[in-house]
C-alpha cells in the first residue's frame, strides 16, 4: 500500500513538471525564482523602515524620562572662561587670637611667594588658584587651631615627651653596651653604632622601627609627603582634598618647604652642640675640665681639631715681639699650649695603635692606693654603696645591714625620748607607752638579726646576745642597748678577712675610688664637711618603729576591729583642695564596745601603706593601693570610685587571717585608725632603711621607660622626671637599690622645700602658659624670623668646616662637665656623673639617632592631638618597611617554629 502511494506521488508530480515546461517553456524557472527573491526583498525593506520609524519614537521618549542630560563640552568650557572670575573672599581669622593669627598669615604670604609664585606667574596671570591655595592653608590653620584647643597638653609635656626621652636614652646605652660586648675595632664605630641602635630599638618597640626614615633620605621624603598627605585629608574639606593638583602643592610646601629643612636643622649636631654652649654660656671653662675631656676623647677628630688649633695659637705667639712682665704671661701660655699638643698626639697614637688604657684595672694592677677607713665608708653614701656590693657578693651582708640599722635605731630612740621628756615637762604622761613602744622596736632589731629564726643572722658570741635578750626580758630598752654588739660587729668587719680587709683588693675598692676622685688624689674627702653624713645625722636609717606612729593597743586576740569609709567630701584649707574621707570605726572585745569616727586623706593611706609594705614585705603582693590620679582627681565620680576602691582595701587589711600572719601590723592599723591627726611626716626616716634582702628592681633589657616609676612618685611631677632621668642617664637601676632609694628621698626633700606642697599646680600653671596665646605667637615669629628674616627667604647655611665642629664638640662637652655641680658627684660619684653627662652628649652626635627622637615627639604629638584617628596604627604601617622590622620576624619566627613544631 506503501509503495503504491509513493509511486503515484512521484508520477503526478513529474506530470506536473512536464505540463508546465510545455505550456511555459524552458526559461519559466527562472522567472518563477526571480519573483520568490523580489517579495522576499521587499517584506525585509518594508519591515526596516517600519522598525527604524517606531525605534527613534520610542528612544525620544526614553531621553526625556530616563537618562541624563549630555554635556555639551568644550563649547561650554570656552563659555565658562569667557565669564568673568567671582572674587574669593578669604577670612583672615585663623586662631582666635590676633597675635597669632598676624605672624602665621604672614608665614603663608611668604610660603607662596617663595615656593608658588615665582613660577606661577610665568605661566598664568590668574590668581584664583593661588587664592584657592591660600584658602586651603587657612582652613587647615583653622582647624588645626580648634583640635589644639580642645586637647589637653600638660600628659604630652608631663609624660609622654619625658617617657620617649628617656627611651630613647635607655636604647642608646644598650647599643653601646651590645657594641662594647662585641669589642671589634675594625668596622666603622660611628655606622655600627646606629645599625645596633635600629636593632635594639625594634627589640624594645616590639611593633615600629624608624631606621628607613631616618637613614634614607628618599624614604624619608616619602615618609613626609604620606604624612602630610593624611593630615591634609583630616583638616581639609572633602572639595578641596580631592582637587589633586592643590592638593599636591600643599603637600610639597608643607613636607619640602617646612617639615624637612625644620627636621634637618633639629637633628644637626652642630646645631646642638651650639645650643648647649649657648644655653650654658654664662659658665667659664676652666683648663682642668677641658684637660678632662682631652684626655677621656676617644674621637681622633677632635683630637687633631684641637691640635691644629693650639698650633696655630702657638705659632702667633712665637711671632709677638714682647718684652716685660708680658712676656712672662706669654712663655706660660705657650708652655700650657704645648702641654695640650702633647697630651693630643699621646692619645692619638694610643687610639691608631687600640691599646687603650682601662684606668681602673691600671690602677688595681698597680696596687699602691690610698686608704679609705671603714668608718669612712659608712658614712660617705658613695663609698657605702660599693661596700655594700662586696659584701652582699661574701655574704656578710646581715652584718652589714645590722651596723646600719642599730645606727639608726639608736638616733630615732633618743629623738624619741628628748620628745617624751619634753611631754612630761608640760604634764604628760606617757612613759609606759613609750617605753612600751621601745621594747617593741629593739624585739624588732633582735628577730630581724640576733635570733635563731633570723635568716640570715648575725654570727657573734652567743654569751652577748644571750645578755642582750636578758635585757629585753627583765630591763627596760634604752638607745645604748646593742651598743656592745654594734662594736663587735664593727670589729669583725674590720678585721675579718673575708670583709673590709678583702675589700680593699677587690676591683669595688678601685671603682670606689674612682667615684669619689681618689685615684690621682690619695687624700680623702670625706665626710669632714658633712657631704658624707645621710639623713637626720645618721649614715643609713633604721627599721625605727616610729614610736610616736604605734599606739598603745591591747594585745588581746579577743579585740575586733571593723572600719569602712561612710562618706567622702573636698576641702579647702588655706587656698589648697584635697579630698577627705571619713571613716567609721568600730572596736569590739569582752568588755566594751566603741565607736568613733577618722578622717584621712589619700596621701594618708599612701603613707600608711609605704610603712606597712616597708616593714612587712609579704603584703606588698597581697595589698594593692588604689593608683593615684594627678590631674582632674576632685570629680564626684572619680571621688566615689576611689571611696569603693579603699573601702576594699580596709576590708583586706582588717582580715583577721592577715593579722594573724602579720601580729605586729595591728600596732600600725590602730595608730591608722585612731582619732587624731595622722602623723605621716614621722614615717619619712623608717623608710630610708635598707631590707635585709635587697629587692631587685625589675627592668628588662628590652622594654621601654614606662609610666609608673615607683609607687610614691608617680603624683610628684618634678620628682618622676628628675628620677626617670636620672635612672637612664647614670644607669642608676643597674646600680645598687639602697643608693637609688636615698636619692630619691634626697629629691623629695629638695622638692618639697624648693616648692611645697603645691609643685604639681606650679607644673600645670606653666604648662598653661606654655600654651598660652603669647607664647605661641612668640614660637611663631621665631620659626618666621629664622626662615625669612627680614621678611627675605634664608639661603642655606654652608656646613661648616669639620675641625671647627669638632672643636664646638669640644666645647660642648667641657661646658656640660663644667656646669655639673659637684653635690651631685658626692651623692653618685665623680666617674658616674662623668660617663653619664659624657652618654648623653654622645648620643647627639648623630645625625640619624637625632633623626630618631624628633620623629618620635613628632609622632606623639600627632596622637595626642588626633586620638580619634589611630595614628598609632598608620605610622605602624609607614614603617612596616623597615628591614630591621622584617629581620625581627625572621628571627623571631625561627625562634618560634620549634616550639610550634612541638606542640
């Protein structure tokens, strides 16, 4: 069937095709396709122009409802510049106050004259732009000036420039230390010296090290520019910040023009060394001290400036025609001139050939060195430190300590008994308390020394101290009653060897005299002037109980004892504010009850806990006194935040657990307690005891100068600075802790009688004044006056010749050795004053480290000024391209992998 219909499909269709060549002929085909092509063609005409009619309908729609307006180009840029220019008006008004504002407006006037104009104006007429520009600075001023008002300056000044200051001081010791450790002569001391300060400095920062931008002048450059850069997106408004073409030019006048040549000239140590003669130029050099430095100058450089220049002086006067008494004058002068020439070229060789001298060993080698008497030596507070060393290295130190306290005890006893005496010619009755009180402090002496439970205890005859307990049994205790072990004591030191005999062998002796200048001058210079004497008379303190500070309390168990502070308020005495606390107290045992009320201020409770501390080492880990606040410590909030504080320090000190482990601290928490006037002036002389076991102070290598100096200083401005400072500068830490302790009493009394009580308002009232309107006007008009004088752009002063800068350093120094006064050789010795005023003129000698400091003020000055913008974070990250940063995480990535590997 299929096939069927296929054969008939196929037969009607060429049936088809033959009927239509026939009746067509054979050129129908053609015609047939041609037509097909024609209508096809002309349905694609029609419907592309039926399209295009209905698409510009449609888009002339969609321009007037969706999209925006185009621009029509440079017809209208020609348009714009045809108009005339708005005239900008430019608000003179900068900071408030018109003795500023007048000097800065004319810093600006003389900015873009001197870096803008004198090339602007060979390309364009207009001064819109420079308008613009000028516009920008004084909106920067502007808002500068606002953020500086609102900023509190005096921690900046107090704190923060002091803690750098002598961070920077603490990583230049260490780098000298590490180099003199290494002891390699070869390499250049001057480029060594700064690669290992950069490596001690990011060992102590942990985060940041300074050494590309202050060793590379195109980091350096760069630096700047990223740093102005951000300052200008913080005080400029977003329009002008991103006009990028002002913008570049602020930052170039403002790192180029500005920062850079004020940081160079900062950092020169020329400048400096200038400085310091100018600022000391009232003080004469005398020949000794310059002598001094000749002779200590481990610089070639100098040696032979120095050199040249008496030769040449030599020479003139070789040349004067004189006669008479002036010729006398003459041969002196050339006599002295040809001295310092030897002594010059003697040193250098010394330094050429590397065999230098160390005095000290020199003279313990030598052995023939004058003698210092023991009793000399306890009481000269140089002399006393370095034995003390020697014999904390024998182990004679109980001994030791036990002369110094005995010492002591027996001064403050007598004080006490004169007072006792005076007491009862007025009709006051207090013999059996003060007698009480005495027993109490000789049990003190005896357990702390002489008993068995003493560790370490004093080794002397038994039958002496069997005597001397007796005593304290059966007899009252009076100021003589160690007197006779105090002199067999004093005799063992003296002639046992292991002590004062051995002492004087030992490189301590040597060192010892070279702190108190003996070493060329065997004649001593003690105490016959009274420098050697210490505090209230006596060569050291003692564990002195304060008799008057102990109260007469029961020693009954059964008494109770509970305190908490009610209420707290400020007073004003005499002009002066301070804050009060009461404090409620209830005493309870089997037979009565009492309560009363104390009122106690928080130097009060500082004291209170110095002596406690003092005297009961073990509470100073336990008890925590609430910190001390300078500034700002009258608010309501801060007042009842520190009545919490103590509140809880009451409660931990009235815990009878610790009264039991501490039975004699009840005497001090009662004298706290009672109802009088606390007596706080009678602890100052406990204090100045040594402990029997030295405590060790805790001063890492590697860390910075941090805040908190000690607990008792901390509010004291002028004391933490003068303690900080001399810490780092004489490497007071380093040195024995009873020395330090002394000083710093030594400060605290100086302080207190220069200026009172009130020295911290003095500080704050200067700082003011630092700040004030005035004195900013005038730092202004100085930094105008030193780069356009006279109104005229200053040309770049030519580095001066190096033999006259090294004769300046000279100088320098020989002025700093000479203003020293000589007190303070007396109380640390000669040799450390020397090394340390030497250290600190040392370290401005380089024109990197100097680099270093500025910009770490300069760093500290910007986050106290914006600390909402973490630029603690950015300079970070601006120095993340410090190669001794990343030879840091090398190292301490290899140090680290181990133990990772491990675990």
């Amino acid at each position: 069937m299929l096939a069927e219909t296929s054969l008939s499909i196929w037969g009607w269709g060429s049936l088809g095709v033959v009927l239509f060549l026939i009746t067509f002929g054979p050129f129908a085909i053609f015609y047939f396709a041609f037509y097909i092509l024609c209508f096809v063609g002309g349905g694609f005409v029609v419907t592309l122009l039926f399209g295009k009619s209905n698409s510009e309908k449609y888009l002339e729609q969609c321009e007037h409802s969706f999209l925006p307006c185009t621009s029509v180009g440079i017809p209208k840029c020609i348009e714009e510049m045809k108009r005339e220019a708005r005239p900008i008006k430019i608000d003179r008004r900068l900071t408030g106050a018109n003795i500023i504002d007048e000097p800065l407006q004319q810093v600006i006037q003389f900015s873009l004259r001197d870096y803008v104009q004198y090339w602007y104006y060979t390309l364009s007429d207009d001064e819109s732009f420079l308008l613009e520009i000028r516009q920008a600075l004084q909106y920067a001023l502007v808002q500068f000036s606002a953020r500086s008002k609102e900023t509190d300056w005096q921690p900046y000044f107090t704190t923060r420039l002091v803690d750098d200051f002598g961070t920077h001081l603490r990583v230049f010791r260490k780098a000298q230390q590490r180099i003199a450790e290494k002891g390699d002569q070869m390499k250049d001391q001057a480029e060594e010296l700064v690669d290992t300060f950069f490596e001690v400095e990011v060992e102590m920062e942990k985060e940041v090290c300074r050494d590309l931008v202050c060793t590379s002048p195109k980091d350096e450059e760069g630096f700047l520019r990223d740093l102005c850069e951000v300052l200008l997106y913080i005080l400029l408004p977003p329009g002008d910040f991103q006009n990028k073409i002002m913008r570049y030019f602020v930052r170039e006048i403002l790192s180029r023009g500005i920062l850079l040549p004020l940081i160079n000239q900062l950092s020169d140590p020329d400048y400096i060394n200038q400085y310091v003669i100018w600022m000391i130029r009232d003080s004469n050099c005398n020949y000794e001290a310059f002598m001094n430095i000749i002779k200590l100058s481990d610089n070639i450089g100098e040696l032979e400036a120095v050199k040249d220049k008496a030769s040449e002086e030599l020479q003139y006067l070789r040349s004067l025609d004189t006669a008479g008494d002036d010729i006398n004058t003459i041969k002196n002068q050339i006599n002295s001139l040809l001295y310092v020439i030897k002594v010059c070229d003697s040193r250098i060789q010394r330094l050429q050939s590397g065999k230098e001298i160390d005095t000290v060993k020199l003279a313990a080698n030598f052995g023939k060195l004058c003698t210092v008497p023991l009793d000399h030596i306890l009481v000269d507070n140089v002399a006393l430190q370095f034995f003390m060393d020697y014999m904390q290295q024998t182990g004679g130190q109980a001994h030791l300590f036990f002369w110094m306290t005995v010492e002591g005890y027996r001064v403050t006893a007598q004080q006490q008994l004169e007072v006792l005496q005076s007491r009862q010619k007025d009709g006051k009755h207090q013999t059996n308390q003060t007698k009480g009180l005495l027993r109490a402090a000789a049990v003190g002496v005896y357990e702390q020394y002489l008993s068995e439970k003493a560790s370490p205890r004093v080794n002397i005859d038994d039958n002496l101290v069997a005597k001397l307990a007796e005593t304290l049994n059966h007899e009252d205790p009076t100021p003589e009653i160690f007197d006779d072990i105090q002199r067999k004591v004093y005799e063992l030191m003296l002639r046992d060897e292991r002590f004062y005999p051995s002492f004087k062998q030992n490189v301590l002796y040597v060192r010892m005299l070279a702190e108190l200048d003996m070493l060329k001058d065997p004649s001593f210079r003690g105490s016959d002037d009274g420098e050697g004497e210490s505090f209230n008379g006596s060569p050291t303190g003692s564990i002195n109980l304060s008799l008057d500070d102990l109260s007469n309390v029961p020693s009954d168990e059964t008494v109770q004892l509970h305190a908490y502070i009610s209420d707290t308020g400020v007073c004003n005495d005499h002009g002066k504010t301070y804050a009060l606390y009461a404090i409620t107290v209830h005493r309870r045992n089997q037979n009565s009850e009492e309560t009363w009320k104390t009122y106690r201020r928080y130097s009060d409770f500082h004291d209170f806990h110095m002596r406690i501390t003092e005297q009961f080492e073990n509470l100073a880990n336990i008890l925590k006194l609430p910190g001390k606040k300078t500034f700002n410590n009258m608010d309501r909030e801060f007042l009842e935040k520190r009545k919490k504080d103590l509140n809880a320090y009451l409660q931990l000190l009235l815990n009878p657990e610790m009264m039991k482990a501490s039975p004699a601290l009840a005497h001090y928490v009662y004298d706290f307690l009672e109802n009088k006037a606390y007596s706080k002036g009678k602890g100052d002389f406990a204090r100045k005891v040594p402990p029997l076991i030295q405590k060790t102070y805790s001063d890492p290598d590697h860390c910075r100068v941090a805040a908190p100096i000690d607990d008792n200083v901390d509010d004291n401005i002028p004391l933490r600075v003068m303690l900080l400072l001399m810490d780092e500068v004489f490497d007071l830490k380093e040195r024995n802790q009873w020395l330090r302790r002394n000083i710093k009493n030594l400060l605290q009394q100086l302080i207190r009688a220069t200026y009172g009580d009130t020295i911290n308002r003095k500080i704050v009232d200067h700082v003011d004044w630092m700040t004030s309107p005035e004195q900013v006007a005038d730092a202004v008009k100085r930094f105008r006056d030193a780069f356009w004088p006279n109104g005229i752009l200053a040309e770049t002063v030519p580095r001066r010749d190096k033999a006259i800068r090294m004769r300046t350093r000279v100088a320098g120094k020989t002025k700093l050795l000479e203003v020293m006064p000589d007190e303070l050789k007396h109380i640390i010795g000669a040799e450390t004053t020397r090394k340390g005023i030497l250290r600190v003129f040392e370290m401005f000698q380089h024109t990197q480290l100097n680099k270093r400091m500025v910009y770490v003020f300069l760093e500290r000055f910007l986050e106290t000024l914006f600390p909402q913008n973490k630029f603690h974070e950015l300079f970070n990250k601006l120095h993340s391209r410090s190669k001794q940063m990343q030879r840091y995480k090398q190292r301490l990535h290899t140090t680290q992998a181990p133990s990772l590997q491990k675990r």
